[in-house]
C-alpha cells in the first residue's frame, strides 16, 4: 500500500486536524547512541515548500494510553505532505489524543529549522527525506536531544521495515521506530511512551534492534553502502529488484527523472557501468 493510500486510511479514520498549538518540554532523555530500555511494543493493528508551525494555549484531555490530563507537543516530518496530513487529521484532536502538532516539514533541512524553533518533546521522524533523511535529522539535532531540561526525542515513522534502516536510526538516538501501518491509537500510545523515555517498537522489528545491540562486535562497515543517501539505497533496491524507472517513480511518489538522477548518482558513487552491475552489487551485499 502506497503512502498517499495510508494517509487516506487515516484520514478516515481520525476526521479533520486541529490548528496546532505550543505548549510545555518534556523529562529529560538519555543521549544518542544509548541502547533502548525494553518496553512493551504497541499492537499493530500546507505546501511543501516551508514548515508548518501554529500558537496557542489550552488544557487537553488524554485517551486511551495517555493517562488523564496528559499532553505532548509534536513535530511531523514526512515527505508526503499527503500522509502529513492524515497523521494530523488522526491524532491532532488535541482535546481528545493530548497530542498538539505544533510544526511539519518535508525534507531535511526544513525539519531541522522547525524543531529547533518549535523544541517539542516528540518528533515522528520519516527515515527517507530529501537531503539526507531522517539519520542526517538526527545528527543535526543531537545537542537537543541531549539536553537535560527540554529534551527532544524522535520516534521513527516509516514505510520501510528494513533492518539496516531501523538500526541505522535508532543508533542516530531514535527512542523507537513504528511502521505505517499502526494505528492512530497505538500511534499516540506510543509518542507518550517515548515522551516517557521508553523505547517503543513494532513487534516484528524489536528483533533487530536487540540483535544489534546484544552483538558484541560491531557490524561491518560498508564504505561503499555508506556514500549512498537514503534515498538512493532506496532506489537501489527497486533497480535490483528489476522496477522500471516509472515504476520506481510511482512507488516513492518522485518524477522519473529523479529517479534517473539518483540512479546515475548511484553509479558514479559505486563505480559501476549499468544497472545490471548494480543489480548484482546489490545481491552481493543481500540488499535485493
């Protein structure tokens, strides 16, 4: 199911959003890098061009698994302003969720200038966005989350349920990672369980986080994965798989003449002639 079809679902599901408003930090949060505490993992079940960002005040009332009178100021980061606005449709009923949406961005950049100017106390971060993705947004945002008064902590958002990019963002200091096909109930359990300070996760992808961390050797280190973006190992995999560039365009919601960008980015990056070079490169490397 395609982005844009879960952002329908949830619009559905949730109504119409709320303006967003500002209110209070949060506790303090372990820094990045941190093995997550265990917790129990949730059932599964505005243009582009600038960040959204709104103010006001006012008392909110919890629901299910927010506990009563609890509240928590959220940043979305997606590049689909489509499942943006589902996701706010769905949980931004501040008086019923407790969760106020105080800003949204589309890539990198963006998403770094609105949490350092809105400092909520959760973010659901998207691990593939323009610019970097969502580990570049880590990075960039490290001091925040290790700030003892007004902490800010991330919970990944993503359609991906691979394994290289669930560790690659809880390593980056990510307090959990949740797939797309969660519902908005568990979804707003889980942003009050991060607020908390614990590590939430769907339940198939806890495995690889504990597996990484139980490991005591590091992984190794693929210089050559490691010069590809986010967004070019995504398209990478699609090209192993044997997409066609409308295909690949289709599926990550990009013109084709993105996708032939990435493509040839990919190429020069790795060394490599054509696409069935990559193809077996990727094999190689159980990226397919």
């Amino acid at each position: 199911m395609s982005d844009a079809n879960r952002a329908n679902d949830l619009a559905a599901q949730g109504g119409s959003g709320t303006e967003p408003t500002e209110g209070q930090g949060g506790p303090a949060a372990p820094g990045p890098g941190q093995g997550p505490r265990p917790a129990a993992a949730p059932g599964t079940g505005s243009a582009d061009g600038e960040p959204n960002t709104a103010a006001a005040s006012g008392e909110s009332a919890g629901t299910a698994g927010s506990g009563p009178g609890r509240h928590v100021r959220v940043v979305l980061v997606d590049d689909h302003r489509m499942f943006r606005t589902g996701v706010q449709a769905e949980i931004g009923q501040t008086d019923r969720t407790g969760v106020e949406v105080v800003g949204e961005a589309p890539d990198v950049d963006q998403a770094v200038s609105v949490i350092t100017s809105t400092r909520p106390e959760v973010v659901l971060l998207d691990v593939h966005l323009p610019g970097g993705g969502g580990v570049e947004v880590l990075r960039r945002c490290s001091a925040l989350m290790t700030d003892t008064e007004q902490p800010v902590r991330f919970l990944a958002l993503s359609v991906s349920d691979a394994a290289e990019d669930v560790i690659g963002v809880i390593r980056g200091g990510a307090r959990g990672y949740v797939t797309k096909t969660i519902t908005g109930s568990d979804l707003v359990d889980s942003i009050f369980r991060v607020q908390d300070g614990d590590a939430v996760f769907s339940p198939r992808l806890a495995g690889f986080v504990l597996d990484a961390f139980a490991s005591t050797d590091a992984p190794p280190v693929d210089e050559d994965l490691d010069r590809l973006t986010q967004r070019e190992r995504e398209v990478l995999r699609l090209i192993a798989r044997g997409y066609a560039y409308k295909e690949i365009a289709k599926q990550l919601f990009i013109s084709v003449k993105t996708v032939e960008s990435h493509v040839s980015a990919v190429l020069r990056k790795l060394q490599l002639s054509n696409r069935h070079e990559l193809t077996r490169w990727a094999t190689a490397r159980r990226l397919v």
